[in-house]
C-alpha cells in the first residue's frame, strides 16, 4: 500500500539530560516512639521525612535521646539546621516489644493525669472505680515531650469530670529489647529505599549504636555499594563512655583496634553539647555536610571542616568537658578523625578533611572527604542517568551519546568550579574486540575536584635593598 502524503518523524535527541544524582540526603537507623506518634510509620522500613512536624507525625519524639536515638537527629537536622530531607529507619515494634503493666491509681490534677511515657496508648485501661471509662468520651490522650509523660486529659462532657484519681493499666513499651542484629537489620533496608521512598541516600548514620565495631563495618559495607550499585559515605562516632577514649591520645590505638580504616567512613570524637542537650558528633556532621551541599547547587565538593557546627561545647557520653587545643586537635586530625575546635574567634567549627582510611591510604581521591564524595556523586550521577541505556543496541551513535552527554556535564562542572577538570573517553585498549562483541562497553572519566585549602604557607623574607632605596 502506497504511503501517500507528508509525514513527520522524530528521532531520540543525541544526548541525555543527566539524572544528578542526590546528595546530602542521610539514612539514619535506630529507636523512635512511634507509640507516641499520630501516624506511626511502619517498624524496619524506611520512611522520607521533609520537616520537624513530619518526622514528629510518623515517628513521635522524646527528649530521652540514649532511648530514642532517632529523636536526637530529628532535633538538630531540622530546628538546628533545617535541612531536608532524611529518611530513618525505625527498628524498634512497640507492638512486639511490649509487657503488661500493673494497674495503679494516678493522682488528676487540673483535669490531667500524668502516666509514664512509654504506656502505649491505644492499649490503656483506664478506670473511675470499677467503672471503665471510654477515650474521646470520657477523656483523651496525649504524649507530652517536655514533661516526658503520657497525659490522660479528662473531658467535661464525661461522667469522671471532677475526679482526683484514676486506676490505668494497660502495656508499656521495653525497648531493652533492641540488640545489634535488630540495627544490623535496619541498616540492611536501605537497598530498598529506592523502591519505598524513591530517593537513594548518600549519608550512613546511626547515633548511639555506630561505635560498636560490628554496625560500623556494616554501615561500611553499605556505604561501598546501595543496591550494590550506589556509594555513600558511613559516618560513624568512636565510644567515648566509661569505657570508651576518655582522652585524645588513646584514639590512634582504639581506631586501629575496631578497624575504622575505611575509606567509606568518617570517624568523629568526642560528643558535642548545646545547652542541655548532647549529640553524637555524627549526628551534627550529616547535618553539616547537608547544610554545606545545599548551599552549593547540591554538590559535594566542600569540605565541612572550618564550617560552623550547632554547640557551645565538646563532652563525653557522660558530660565530661573536653578541651581541645589546636595543636591537639591537628594531632587527632592526623589520625583520620574528626573533630571540633573553638579557635580564632570562630566560634566552634568542624575540624578535619579526612576520612577514617587516612593515613594508612594515602590516594587522594580516598582520604579527602570531599574529593571522596565527588567521586561517590559523579559515580551514583552516571548510574542513574545510563541505566535507561541497557540494552539498547551498542553501535558507534550510542557509544557518541553516552561520550557527548558526560563531557557536557563534566564541562559545565569545571565552569563553576565544581571539578578542576574532567573529560570522558572512550579508550581503544580497554574496549578489546571481546568485550564488544559481548556487549560491554568501558567509558573511562578523567576527573579532579578540588581538595581543600588546608595548608597556606607565607614565606617572610627581609630584603636589605628596600634600606638602600629608603635612603638613597
């Protein structure tokens, strides 16, 4: 049949607009009272969160932080830095993680009745005598972060209005429970991410739990390869409790000895204090690093250190002050440590560019936490814009696309700065006949981000001639 007429086709645009991949984003296991959330989210499974109010919906909140360590980053990543988004992964089931309490008279005082935090809501019994009383009829509840308490609030359409005491029973939470297997289970469910929620981290945290030797070289393996795919960077706190590093000079040797050598971590001591309030320096360093990123088009080519951190003060788990000197805090930098100072009227800032594999590794693109993560980014970035590529026919066209789409991006990276230079090619001995025929083909990325200016030397010289000339 004649194919009469005027017709138009469309052919495929030659090159890809890249799907950058996203940074700053932390992943960030542990304990969260969501007995005492509005609409709990679902217990070892990730959830996105994008704000304080979110996170206090899905999660609930405490400020019983060595309980519910998820709370202490929810607090400094969103009202102390107000960065976004985070997803957490909540390891702690109050529905199977629960005991019976025994039932006891409460004493009503305007109205309320305060009752410990941990009671589970939906599980009380709450009575006036023998007579059971009914929530949202005779009363209501509610969970009061400040009081740390649960609040049976009494109504006045009720009949038990005017009484002064009230017999609760009903079960408690036990979150004793939680071992190391629930948080190795919990770091496990970050290859799911992209399916639950869409978005791949690229920060590991676990406030409370990283210093043991265990989830740190889990959080490790993670941060190698999300989906085995993905990199990340695992930031992890070394133990400063009883017995854990009290002093600076003991860091090298407990270092060495739980095997924090990976250049996918960054190791931090000590604790840092703001106020009444303590966090794990990990804590404070994602929300940093997210801060700096943001700030930058969401690239991480910046180093944190020298930037701001949210303290007034270094501690150990137990509040011990800890003073550091500059000079001590260059020796703790040395050891592939992060750390803070207070110096040169500065206010307190993030200390150290390097990651925990320094200095046993010395390549650059390992040991530099920035240069680091541009190569994790970079990396993650061509993952995700190629993957739509597989198994399209391999011809010299599509080689010229995937080559054109890089170096387009890559220049306009070098045009701010982002990278020193950087260019894509594909190289002919490392695309033998074989690997062709076999349908692999290598894209080789020549790439230099910039490492921080931690260094800048002025060499002071006296020069007689300027006598000379003064007085000639």
């Amino acid at each position: 049949m004649a194919n009469l007429g005027v017709h138009v086709y469309e052919q495929a645009t030659p090159v890809s607009t890249p799907v950058v991949a996203d940074v700053g984003i932390p992943y960030v296991v542990g304990l969260a009272p969501v007995h005492a959330a509005e609409n709990p989210a679902k217990s070892n499974t990730p959830v996105i969160v994008t704000s304080w109010s979110e996170a206090v919906e899905k999660l609930g909140f405490s400020y019983d932080w060595k309980t519910y360590t998820l709370c202490e980053f929810i607090y400094s990543h969103f009202q102390l830095y107000g960065c976004q988004p985070v997803i957490f992964c909540n390891v702690f089931d109050p529905v199977k993680m629960r005991t019976q309490a025994e039932a006891r008279d409460y004493n009503v005082i305007d109205r309320c009745a305060k009752i410990p935090f941990d009671m589970i809501a939906d599980t009380l019994i709450v009575k006036n005598g023998e007579t059971v009383l009914e929530q949202d009829e005779d009363y209501s509840i509610l969970y009061d972060e400040n009081k740390n308490a649960c609040i049976i609030e009494l109504l006045s359409t009720g009949e038990a209005y005017e009484v002064v005491s009230l017999n609760v029973s009903g079960y408690q939470v036990k979150t004793d429970e939680i071992v190391i297997a629930d948080i190795v289970e919990g770091l496990g469910e970050i290859d799911s991410c992209m399916n639950t929620v869409g978005v791949i981290p690229d920060l590991i945290c676990v406030p409370g739990f990283s210093h043991n030797s265990v989830v740190a070289a889990v959080m490790a393996t993670k941060a190698a390869g999300i989906n085995g795919l993905f990199r990340a960077k695992a930031i992890i706190d070394c133990d400063s409790g009883a017995d854990g590093v009290r002093q600076y000079s003991d860091l090298i040797g407990y270092k060495n000895k739980n095997n924090f050598v990976d250049e996918n971590q960054i190791l931090c001591w000590p604790m840092v204090k703001l106020g009444d309030y303590q966090f794990h320096m990990s804590t404070q360093l994602a929300g940093l690093m997210a801060q700096i990123d943001t700030e930058n088009m969401g690239c991480p080519y910046e180093s944190p250190s020298n930037k701001r951190y949210q303290m007034d003060g270094c501690c150990l788990e137990d509040g011990t002050e800890v003073n550091l000197t500059f000079e001590q805090s260059c020796i703790i930098a040395g050891y592939g440590i992060v750390t803070a100072l207070n110096f040169m009227s500065m206010g307190w800032t993030c200390r150290n560019n390097y990651t925990a594999c320094y200095p046993s590794n010395t390549d650059v693109k390992d040991y530099f936490i920035p240069v680091s993560r541009m190569f994790d980014w970079v990396g993650n970035t061509v993952i995700r814009t190629f993957w739509s590529k597989l198994d399209k026919p391999m011809t010299r066209r599509f080689a010229d696309s995937i080559l054109d789409t890089c170096n387009i991006w890559l220049n306009g990276l070098v045009g701010m700065e982002r990278l020193l230079g950087a260019r894509a090619e594909m190289l002919a001995n490392e695309n033998n006949l074989l690997d062709l025929m076999a349908g692999i083909i290598k894209i080789h990325i020549y790439m230099t981000p910039p490492s921080p200016a931690q260094e800048i030397d002025f060499i002071l010289e006296y020069d007689p001639a300027y006598v000379t000339a003064a007085f000639s």
